[in-house]
C-alpha cells in the first residue's frame, strides 16, 4: 500500500512539473508577443496605446508570474 501510494505521488509530481513547464513556455511566450506588440504601437505614435494599458498590465503581470516559475523551477 505504501509503494503504491509513493509511486501515485511521484506520477503527481511529474505531471505537475510538465503542468508548469509547458505553462512557463507559454506564458513567456505571450509575455513577448504582449510587449512586442505595444512597443509598435508607441513606435507608430498612435494614442491608441493609451488606451491599450490593460494590455501592458497583463504583459506585466505574466511576466511577473514568468519569473515566479523560473525561480520555482531552479529551485527543485
């Protein structure tokens, strides 16, 4: 019983750990592209951006959780 439970525990584990690392790719990469696409639109000089700053805090935010991940995944 107690191998079973050891062994239901890593393949928690494992499947936990390619949950964050395929979250971590994905949410790095739409970090990019969010930024990318700002910086054009301050590049073009168009007001729009003003307006588009929920789209600069959402950049923000991944990037911050971004960093959250890489620091989680050095640590194990």
């Amino acid at each position: 019983m107690q191998k079973a439970h050891e062994n239901a525990s890593n393949s928690y584990h494992e499947f936990l750990n390619i949950l964050i690392t395929y979250a971590y790719k994905n949410i790095s990469l739409l970090t990019t592209e969010a930024l990318k696409i700002y910086g054009l639109m301050i590049k073009k000089g168009n007001w729009f951006f003003f307006y588009s700053l929920p789209l600069l805090a959402l950049a923000l935010a991944l990037n911050l959780v971004d960093s959250i991940m890489a620091f989680y995944s050095c640590t194990k």
